[in-house]
C-alpha cells in the first residue's frame, strides 16, 4: 500500500459525501492511483456519521471505517488509525473539507525525500480566535518541543513509515502527535496550502479542547508545567490586548 490517509471524524455526516468524492477525483490519474487507502475514525459522534462511514465503505473499495467506544479528541483518534492503518506514506487531515484533497498529492511527493512534511494554510479562514490561539500555540510549541519556528505543526499532515513505527510505540494516554513527530525525527518539510471554508456547520474544535491539547503538550515535553503556566498568562495577556 503506498498510501493511507487517516481522517478522525466528529459530526461531519453532512460532509464526508463530498469529502471522499473529492478525493477519489484527486488521487485518480496520479501515480498513486487506486494503491491507497482512506480510514475513517468516529470519535463518537453525536450525529449519523458512523451511519454515513458505514454507507460509504459499501461504494469506496479503499475505504475503511473505525468507530471508537468514546470520544478520545482528533490526537488519539489520529493514533487508532496509525495502528491500524497500512501505507508506507501516510497523511492525515480534517474531515470539514478546510484541508483542499488536491494537495494529497503534494504532500505526497514531498515525503520522497522527507520522513514528515508539514502544511501552512495561505489566505486562513479561520475565525478570528483561532488565528491568535494557533500563533500562541506556534511560539509554546517551538519552546516545549524544541521545534524550529518556521515549521508549524497542522494536522494536514505527511509522515513516512519509518516515523510511524517510532510514533506507535507510545503507550501515553495524554497523546500529543507532534511531539511524537518531533522526536522521531528532524528531517520536516513545509509547503503552503490554500485553507478553505468549513463545508457545513460549526468547527467542532473549541477553546476548552484547545486547552487540553496544550495540555497535553505540556505532559510529552520536558519543561515542568510550572514554566507552561508562566508562558501562558503571559500569552493570554497579550491575546486579551488584541
């Protein structure tokens, strides 16, 4: 299999037609062709999207469903698909069509010579909020993880196979993707994405789960939480200014 691609979905029912239309339409004609694999995980939703997952697997050979007993947040659900899943590349990506299926390809390529690449979103459609906490979440990150600055940590995603093998070895309840990432390996790449509106409804991601992924962020790194909280009151007296 040389690709798998790990979707967590939340309430997405509504989206997940087009969002599995689309990318059928983008892998079709590339070399890729029909050697991928698309695994969808229902972190419990609250609407019919386990329902919908179920339906669409009957009309997609290459798709696969997982249904979690609970919701565990994207980072955990992202986690069920890595053990599951089988592609020597794999991408992850959101299921509310934000993140453009035209770019799996590129991002594809770019694990060639790559063992992760990273997205930046170009012309952002997030709410206001949203911009401010993902620049706050860029500097805390960089500081706890040891990150380079320039590489921001989206969850449209690439990583190779070799970085996956490291990745699921983890046993943390608390999972913080990245920083699984990061410590796996240093060789990352970056490339500019357009970022598009929501299809349908609400982003399911709220400021309270925000602050469990930082969290959680926290828990993987070596800083004590002490030094987080100084970082935090200090970021948040800035975003209160804004």
């Amino acid at each position: 299999m040389n690709l798998s691609i790990i979707i967590p979905v939340y309430n997405s029912e509504k989206i997940l037609d087009n969002l599995m239309s689309q990318i059928d339409s983008s892998l079709s004609n590339t070399e890729i062709n029909d050697n991928y694999e698309v695994i969808l995980i229902n972190d419990q939703s609250k609407d019919e999207s386990w329902k919908k997952i179920k339906n669409l697997c009957l009309n997609y050979k290459f798709l696969k469903g997982i249904n979690l007993r609970e919701n565990f947040g994207q980072h955990n659900a992202i986690m069920a698909g890595l053990n599951y899943c089988s592609g020597k590349k794999i991408i992850t990506m959101d299921d509310d069509l934000q993140h453009p299926p035209e770019y799996l390809i590129n991002i594809y390529n770019e694990l060639k010579n790559n063992d992760a690449c990273y997205t930046y979103y170009k012309n952002r459609r997030h709410i206001k909020w949203k911009k401010i906490v993902s620049w706050a979440n860029n500097i805390i990150s960089s500081f706890l993880l040891n990150k380079p600055f320039h590489i921001y940590l989206s969850s449209f995603r690439g990583i190779n196979r070799n970085v996956v093998n490291k990745i699921i070895q983890s046993k943390d309840v608390n999972v913080y993707l990245d920083s699984l990432i990061l410590n796996a390996t240093k060789n990352i790449s970056m490339i500019t994405v357009e970022h598009s509106q929501r299809l349908s409804g609400e982003s399911n991601y709220t400021f309270k789960k925000l602050i469990k992924l930082w969290s959680n962020m926290v828990l993987s790194s070596k800083i004590y939480p002490v030094r987080f909280s100084s970082i935090l009151v200090g970021l948040l007296k800035i975003t209160i200014k804004l």
